[in-house]
C-alpha cells in the first residue's frame, strides 16, 4: 500500500476527523448549491410548462419579476405585435388557507387564455377551471387538506370550488392552487386587465428572438426574455446562489484548515522519517508528492462522504420544506464541481505541509528528535 | 593547514577522497570539521572513531552527501560532490546508510520498508518487491516481511535498516554507529551482515572497539581533525 495511506492509516482518529471537515465543507457546498440550483429549475420548468416562447414583465421589476406590474393596455399592445400568436396574463401570491399553518402559492390564470392549458395533462382530475368561483388544487395540496373534486378552498376570502385536481412536473406548484386570474388581482389590489407577467406564443414559422426584440422597441417599459431562461433574469436567484455559496465557503475554509493542521502535524511527527527518505535517494518531489498524495486521500475520502452528506442533507431539507418547495437538483456537473472542491480542499491544505517538508535540510532532519 | 592524508598511497581503486574538509554552523562560531583529508578504497572497510562530537556523524552527513561542506572537497566513486551532481540520485545509487536509530518507517511493514528504498530507482512494483524479498532471505528475515517495525527487537530492526542499505547494490556503506543500540553479539552480527561483501566499502562511526578492530583501518577524529590511524 502507498506510504500515503499507511501515514494517514496509522493516525485513524486525526485522518478520521480531517475527513470530516472536508466532508462537513463538500456536504454544505453540495447541499446548499442543489437546493438553489433546483428551485431554479423547477421555476425554469414552470416556465417551460405554458408552452410560451416569451415572457414579459415590468421593467422596472429587474431583479424579481413578482414585484412587476403590467398594464392591461401593455397586454393588449402585445397582441398586436407581428409574429405574437397569443399573450396569457398571469399573476401569483402566497396565501393563507384554513387548515395550514405555512401559505400556499396561489397562481391566477384565465380560462380562455392558453397558459391554463399548462395543468391538462394525463394527471388532470376533473376539469379546468372556468369561473371565478373555481379553484384547481394540486395533487399535493388536495392529499394534505383532504381535497377532492367539488369540495371547497378557502383562500383570499373566498370559498373556491374545486372543480380539477392537476399534478405537474413542479413540485411547489402541485402543491398550490390555480384560481381565476381576477380573484388574484382584486387580493393583490391590481386593476382590471393587469397582470405581474405575461406569456407569449409566437406564431409559427416567427423568430422569437425577433419578436422579442419588436416587443422591446414597441413597448420599452416590458423586458422580454425567453421562456426556457426565466431564472437568467431573477436576480434574487443569484443572490440565493451568492448565499449557498458564502454558506458553503465557510465548511470549506473549515475543511481546508483540518487538511492543513493535519498535514502539518503528520509532517511535525516525521521530520526525521523524511530526513531518511532524503537520505534514500528521495528526491523533494518525491517528498512533496507523497504528501500531496496524503492530502488528496483526505480529500477523496471526505469527497466521497460529503457528497453523501450532501445528498441526503438536500433530500433531508427539501422534505423539512412544505409542499416541496425546495427540490434539490443533482446535476452531473454539480456533482463534479463538489468532487472537484473536495479534492482541492485536499490538495491545497496539504500545498503548503508537502513544500515546507520537501524544503527540510536531510542532515537536520535526521538529527531531529 | 590539513593534516596528513592516512591512507594514501593504497594501491586499490578509490571509492572517495575527502581534501581539506571544513564544516562550520552558526556562521562560522561552531567548528564541527576543521581540514579533514583522506582516501578510501574500493571494499575498503573503515572504522571512524573519536569522542562524541568530534564530528564524526558531521563527517559522514558531508559523505552521503546530506548537507554541504563550508570548505575542501568530497569525491564519491570518481564524482566530486558540488553544484551540477544529482545527490538524490547519488544517495539513492552509490550510498548506503545505516543510523544509530534503525530509522524505520513504523507505518509501512518491514518489506516495504526495505522497498522504500528503491522507489528512487523507479523499478516496477513486482521487481521492487522481489528484491525486497531477496534481501530480506539473504539476512534471515523474511519470515519478518510483513510485521511492523513496532513489533520487532532492536536486532531485528536494525537487520532491518541494513538490509534497506544494501537492497540497491551500493558501492559505499556509510554506518552511523550501527550497533550503538546493541548488545554485543547482535552488534556482531550485524557487522558480518555489513563486511558481507568484499566489494562494498564501509566506512563505520564507531565507539565499540570490538567493531574497529574488523575493519581494515581506523581513522580517529578529535575535535573535527583526524589525528591518525
């Protein structure tokens, strides 16, 4: 077996405990950065889901759409853009519903308009809604408040019928309600026609990238953007990206210094073991790669049990979320990158050990006591 | 001024030459080798003796090429030791040591500590291993290879260290009081292990007078100069 691992395997309870800290700072980054990088699929796929090309909203609500308002004149302008097939009109709050302590995300929708079209799929109970005195609930809220076709929802002052019951790819919006488009607006104080955003359908054989681009002449106050990049224009989300990551730093600069006070006192413990090694023809490189080795086994085995961690801490976190509204993501290049990260926490806090070490005079180090 | 060169004039092949060899610390204020000239032949086998700190482990850091001479000259099998010479690769091919303390690596079996050795020369793992194997059934240990040095006597260990030295065919032996952790008849033995081969030259830092007397010449140092044979 490689000196490495025998160095490292005959101080378990030191190798054990740095490889917690690059396990702890693997798992954090991990676990953190799937739960953002998730939310941000699952709103990208809600997106997707209308089957819109485009998506508007106010300009001046740059950073979080949700804060945007769009007029009803806009709306109609948009329709009369060439190359627009169809506008659909949206707005969405979290609200309060009897029977649960945390809200629910309540989306506003209009029957005739296509984005409804969204929640008619083979898992579809009962119908689409027509009435403002209709509801469709998501399978998950209906399972949780015992909901079923022609029961009522109690929400934004309201008794809602529930007239279908849908179940789509987006957790957090199975486990919310779609109601008429008019009882959102009159719980958020929106005037008649407006909306918080808009879908459009480009006509066939039309450029969407060229219809975008004659919405923002014709109507400067609206900021387009592709539906399939709605989160490209969330500035919050990078915030919350921003923050998984200062979250994470921190397990990492933990994991780092365990590598490194690790390393040092493997390397403390052994100066006359590298003066021999010196004094075998060892050259430095070898000396220092043999460090480095160590360091990198530290690094791969809290690797391999950070992303456990990681794993199971995200599903943990998610599941401890109502409604799903955190769904970790996993993919294969996140994956990578937290593997990657563990590894050059590994390498890097044994960087400085493994050339301090290959400094070592081999005559000193072998007097050394 | 150096002092005589004991030795000269042998009519072997050289194995090194040492000329006006000065070692200083702290500046020049510690004088641990003072002008020490001599030469030793090929399979030539010397005993170093002196008092403690009369330089003798300083003299023979400055053979193996450990650290570096303040002044004079060192030559190993021909080559003189200076800017240019490749001392790993010196240590790993022409030298041999063995030290007071067997200096075994405690994580790594006794087999590996001897293959430790030969990681320098680059062989394969299989033939390393094989020639671990072969050293260790020539010095009667084998039966020891896969034990970690923590269980095994100060002998054994020392056996250990020897074997480690020789496994890569060195030309020079440099032992730094070999059997100083000894007792007399393992110390003994020990030395057979070392004067084994007729080719190999050993020189030998030694307080046992039994261990001077087999080797070929003594060489005394006293406060960093050789005062004689």
């Amino acid at each position: 077996m490689d000196l490495a691992l025998r160095s490292l395997l005959s101080r378990p309870t030191r190798t054990a405990l740095s490889v917690l800290g690059v396990a702890v700072g693997v798992g954090c980054a991990l676990a953190f950065t799937s739960l953002a990088r998730g939310f941000r699929l699952s709103l990208d796929d809600y997106a997707r889901q209308t089957g819109a090309d485009l998506v508007v909203f106010e300009s001046r609500a740059a950073g979080d759409p949700s804060f945007g308002r769009i007029s009803g004149e806009d709306l109609a302008a948009l329709d009369e853009v060439p190359g627009v097939a169809a506008v659909g009109a949206t707005a969405a709050l979290p609200a309060a519903v009897e029977g649960r302590s945390t809200p629910i995300l309540v989306l506003g929708r209009l029957p005739q308009e296509r984005p409804i079209q969204a929640y008619r799929t083979p898992g579809l109970r009962g119908r689409l809604l027509q009435a403002p005195d209709e509801a469709m609930v998501g399978a998950l809220l209906a399972q949780e408040l015992g909901l079923d076709l022609g029961g009522r929802l109690p929400v934004l002052g309201h008794s809602l019928q529930v007239v279908g019951v849908y179940r789509t790819g987006v957790r957090w919006e199975s486990g919310g309600a779609v109601v008429h488009l008019d009882v959102v607006r009159e719980a958020m104080g929106l005037p008649q026609g407006a909306a918080m955003m808009g879908f459009v359908y480009v006509e066939p054989g039309s450029a969407a990238s060229e219809v975008a681009a004659t919405i923002g002449q014709r109507l400067p106050s609206l900021r387009v953007i592709p539906a399939d990049a709605l989160t490209s224009d969330f500035a919050q989300l990078d915030y919350l990206d921003a923050f998984a990551w200062v979250v994470s730093l921190g397990g990492l600069v933990v994991g780092a210094i365990g590598v490194l006070n690790t390393m040092f006192m493997n390397v403390a413990e052994r100066v006359r073991e590298i003066g021999t090694l010196r004094a075998l023809g060892w050259s430095r490189g070898m000396v220092m790669a043999s460090l480095l080795r160590e360091g990198l086994a530290l690094g791969l085995l809290g690797t391999v049990l950070g992303l456990l961690a990681g794993v199971g801490g995200a599903l943990a976190l998610a599941r401890s979320v109502p409604q799903g509204v955190l769904q970790p993501a996993f993919p294969p290049v996140l994956l990578l990158q937290a593997a990657g990260l563990g590894l050059l926490l590994g390498l890097v806090g044994a960087l400085w050990p493994a050339w301090r070490a290959s400094r070592l005079a081999p005559a000193e180090a072998l007097r050394h006591e | 001024m150096s002092e005589p060169v004991p030795g000269e004039g042998s009519l072997r092949e050289e194995a090194l030459r040492v000329e006006d060899l000065v070692r200083t610390y702290e500046g020049g204020r510690v004088r641990a080798l003072g002008g020490v000239s001599f030469r030793v032949g090929v399979g030539e086998k010397v005993a170093l003796v002196g008092p403690s700190g009369s330089g003798k482990s300083t003299l023979l850091h400055l053979l193996g090429a450990l650290e570096p001479a303040s002044a004079g000259a060192v030559w190993i099998a021909g080559v003189r030791l200076g800017p240019g010479v490749d001392l790993d690769r010196l240590r790993a091919r022409t030298l041999g040591f063995v030290f007071q303390r067997d200096n075994l690596l405690p994580a790594l079996t006794v087999a590996e500590n001897v293959e430790v050795a030969m990681r320098p020369l680059g062989l394969p793992r299989a033939e390393r291993r094989r020639r671990a194997r072969q050293v260790l059934e020539r010095i009667d240990i084998s039966a020891l290879a896969q034990a970690r040095p923590g269980r095994l006597s100060g002998g054994e260990r020392q056996r250990v260290a020897v074997a480690r030295a020789l496994v890569n065919k060195p030309r020079i032996l440099l032992a730094d009081e070999p059997t100083g952790n000894l007792d007399s008849v393992t110390g003994q033995r020990l030395v057979d292990l070392m004067l084994e081969r007729p080719e190999l030259t050993v020189i030998a830092a030694t307080h046992d007078p039994e261990v001077a007397a087999r080797m070929d010449r003594v060489l005394t140092l006293r406060d960093g100069r050789l005062v004689g044979p």
